[in-house]
C-alpha cells in the first residue's frame, strides 16, 4: 500500500508531516486493511483554528462548539470502501485543531504527542467506515502508544 498525506496547515500549527504519516500507517496496520493493500491512499489534513473548526462542526453537525477532529468521509461505510475498484483511494478530509488538542492535554495533564496521535488515529478510523466502538477506541490508543514521538517541527 501507498500512501499519500497532503497537509494544509492554515493555522500554521508546528506539525511535522511525518508524524501523520507515522500515525496513519500505524493505523492502517493495525486495522488490517487487506482490501487497501494494492491500493494507492491519500488522506488529506487540515490544521485549522479554533474558530473554523467550530464554524465546521456548527454547520456540518449543529454544534456551536470547537472540537479537535472532523472527518470528511470519501466513502459512506467500510462496505463500499472494500467494493472500491479504483487503484487510487482517496479516503477524506480531517481538520484538526492543534489549539483544542493542546487545551485539553494542559487541562488533563495528558501527553501532547500522545493525544495528537490518538486524534489523528480517531480521524483516519472514521475514514475507515469506523463508528464509535470499544474496537474503535482501543485501536487509536494502541496507535497512539505505538506512534510516540516528536510531534514538533
């Protein structure tokens, strides 16, 4: 499997690209994604303010609150994710709030790089086909645990 990442850092947050590579292809491994295995993925992410992510996720699920990931799925569901018969799998869209994301480890004195990757991993599940499930968080957090490492540029 190929993967593709583009990054389009409106927030001009200090992310590296190669940290959601790392993430996503931990991810994907752990999936076990055999239907993806001949396909070339690309994923698509967006950093983005506080104030657009919360302007996002108002009109996109009627809530007037900023939130640290959406994802923009290209597929409704794994089922037609696994019937795509193109070699080029674009999979979606995630906007990310660094600014969220950073809050919420100051305030729960989690670990910054640890709760990014499990973010990011969250993101790419629900590119997945994935709802939210025990499965579902217990794979971003074996990610996360598996992804650690210098987020920073």
């Amino acid at each position: 499997m190929k993967l593709s990442v583009e990054i389009n850092n409106l927030a001009k947050d200090p992310i590296k690209k190669s940290f959601f590579v790392r993430v996503f292809k931990n991810t994907l491994a752990e999936v076990e994604c055999d239907f993806l295995r001949e396909k070339e993925i690309s994923i698509s992410v967006a950093l983005v303010t506080p104030e657009e992510i919360k302007k996002l996720n108002r009109t996109y699920r009627r809530k007037n609150a900023v939130t640290d990931v959406l994802s923009f799925c290209e597929y409704k569901n794994q089922k037609s994710l696994r019937e795509a018969v193109d070699k080029e799998i674009f999979l979606g869209e995630l906007v990310l709030c660094y600014n969220d994301i950073e809050e919420y480890t100051l305030k729960n004195r989690k670990d910054f790089n640890r709760e990014l990757a499990k973010v990011a991993s969250h993101g790419l599940l629900h590119l997945l086909g994935f709802r939210h499930s025990p499965k579902m968080f217990l794979l971003q957090e074996t990610v996360a645990k598996s992804s650690e490492a210098d987020v920073k540029k």
